[in-house]
C-alpha cells in the first residue's frame, strides 16, 4: 500500500488506536479485540516492550492497519517500517525521519503545537500533522491553524476519548488518536466492556 492510500484509509477510519501497555501480550490482546470491533487501525508506540514485534504481528492481519508511533529518529523508523509499519508517527517534527519515510513511501505525521513546526514539517511533505498534545488545543484551534495553513490536515491526539472525539472530528479533523481510555477500559473492566466502547465510538460518527 502506497502513502497516499494509506492516509486514505486513516481519513475513512477516522480512529487511530494509540497505545501503550507494559507488556506485549496485553498489547496484542487489546490489538485483536479492537480490530475485531471495527477500529482497525493502530499506532504500536515504541514505547511499549518488544514493540517492533507487535508491529511485525499485527502486520499480518490483512484486515488492520498497523503504524509505529513515539518514534524519535530515523533508525527508528526504518526499522519498523522493515517490521511492516504502514504509517510514521512522532512526538514532534524530525527531518531525518521524514527522509526516511519519503524514501519508502509511508506517511510520516509529526506532531507539532505551533505554526512554525506546521510549516517546516510542510517543507519536508508532510501534510497531516498530530496536534499534540490536543489537551492544549479546542477543536476551534483546527480552523484556527488552518487559516494561514489550509493545505494542512490535523489529527488531534492525547486527551481524546469518548467524549469529546465526535466534537474533534466534526470541527474538520482528519481523524483522531484515542488510546488511553482503551487500555483503561482493558485493564479495569475487562474485554467485553472494551469490545462496547468501541462499538459506542464507532457508532457515534
């Protein structure tokens, strides 16, 4: 799949799964439940034990969307692209690692607080960007950044959830990560309730 369908199925999905557990079975438990849920597309942020791993797992399933977020630099990247990565995700904006991703044609979306990082990731062709984190933000601030900058997209992440994510994505987001409710719901309720949430945000947009 090449960048451009990539973020075509990102925008149709909406829901970016951004997570982190201090275990990789965890991880891929959550992983499978979601995905059989419908929200199927998942950030493995780097941060996570044995990350790449779950990234090369994941990637099997033909009907998932598998991305590496908390990614830093560009071995980083490459790495997990060569795990089956299909998108790039950062804390911030990294030129080595827009490099990289460019040269294999996967999308690379940093994240960014201010006008001037949006700019210099435009430079390097990165279009759609993480607002992060969207605790500091309104969904107001979408059309804010986007009246200088209109050729950008925004993807709101951190402090999104259940509910306020309809709001987020009604005021012209690209699409948005969740992640923390997700484990929350896992760990302290168990699958079932988990495999409901994510039953209620899917029918909610």
């Amino acid at each position: 799949m090449d960048s451009i369908n990539t973020m075509k199925e990102i925008q149709q999905g909406q829901h970016i799964a951004v997570m982190r557990t201090d275990d990789a079975a965890s991880f891929l438990d959550i992983a499978h439940t979601i995905i059989d849920k419908g929200l199927h597309i998942i950030e493995v942020t780097l941060t996570t034990p044995n990350a790449m791993d779950i990234i090369a797992k994941l990637s099997k399933r033909e009907d998932a969307l598998i991305g590496a977020g908390t990614v830093l630099d560009s071995v980083s990247a490459r790495t997990a692209i060569l795990n089956g990565a299909k998108f790039i995700v950062s804390p911030s904006f990294d030129k080595e690692t827009a490099k990289i991703a460019n040269l294999y044609d996967v999308p690379y979306i940093p994240g960014c607080m201010t006008v001037k990082e949006m700019v210099e990731s435009l430079r390097y062709g990165c279009k759609v960007l993480k607002l992060f984190p969207a605790t500091q933000f309104t969904p107001k601030s979408i059309k804010d950044f986007k009246g200088p900058l209109p050729q950008i997209e925004i993807v709101p992440t951190g402090g999104v959830g259940k509910a306020n994510h309809k709001e987020w994505l009604d005021a012209g987001s690209f699409a948005v990560g969740i992640g923390s409710e997700i484990t929350k719901i896992y760990q302290q309720e168990g699958k079932e309730a988990l495999e409901s949430y994510i039953s209620e945000i899917k029918s909610e947009v």
